[in-house]
C-alpha cells in the first residue's frame, strides 16, 4: 500500500542524482515569492498555477523534467499536467530541500 502512494505521487527509489547529471531540468513550481527564499541551483521557477500556460519554457517533451515545491503536492500536480501534455519522462523531486540533498 505505502509502496503504491509513493509511486503515486512520484516518491520511488529514483536517483535524481544521476537523472540531473545527464542533464534532467529541474522545475520548481512554488510561487516566485517562496522560490526567492531559496532554491535549488539551476532550476527553473513555474507556479503551478501558471504551468499550463508557460509550457512553452520546457521546449523538449521527451527531455527529463524534475518537478519540485515545498512539500511534494504541487509538485505531483505538476507532473500530471507535464505527463497530460505530453511530456513523457517526468518526476516528482518532492520538497526541493529534499530534493536538494539527493542531488
């Protein structure tokens, strides 16, 4: 069961590590506000309010994309709107502390 919600909203045993190391992008989708108080180096900032509309930013669809916020559940709001416009290789990183520590 816990196995199925962390699948679910994006926790597997992913090596971020690796997946930035070949070039992944890391998309930070917290408001600007919360992004200006710390982020990851390198990431791009997109609210998820504002995704769908700035999809534009994230040219590749099949290039490796990182979606991050503060907690996870922005974050793998992201990942469906990223996966149901046809981005095709799309994690969910979590807390971008977290996230941060991992890469």
């Amino acid at each position: 069961m816990l196995d199925a919600i962390n699948n679910f909203f994006g926790f597997s045993k992913t090596d971020f590590a690796e997946l930035v190391k070949n070039g992944a992008t890391i998309v930070d989708v917290r408001s600007k506000g919360e992004y200006a108080g710390g982020h990851i180096k390198g990431s791009v900032n997109i609210p998820v309010d504002q995704l769908e509309n700035n999809l534009g930013k994230l040219k590749d669809k099949s290039k490796t994309i990182i979606t991050c916020c503060a907690s996870g559940m922005r974050s793998a709001s992201a990942k469906t709107i990223l996966q149901k416009n046809g981005f095709t290789d799309v994690h969910n990183g979590g807390g971008w502390a977290s996230l941060n520590q991992k890469i």
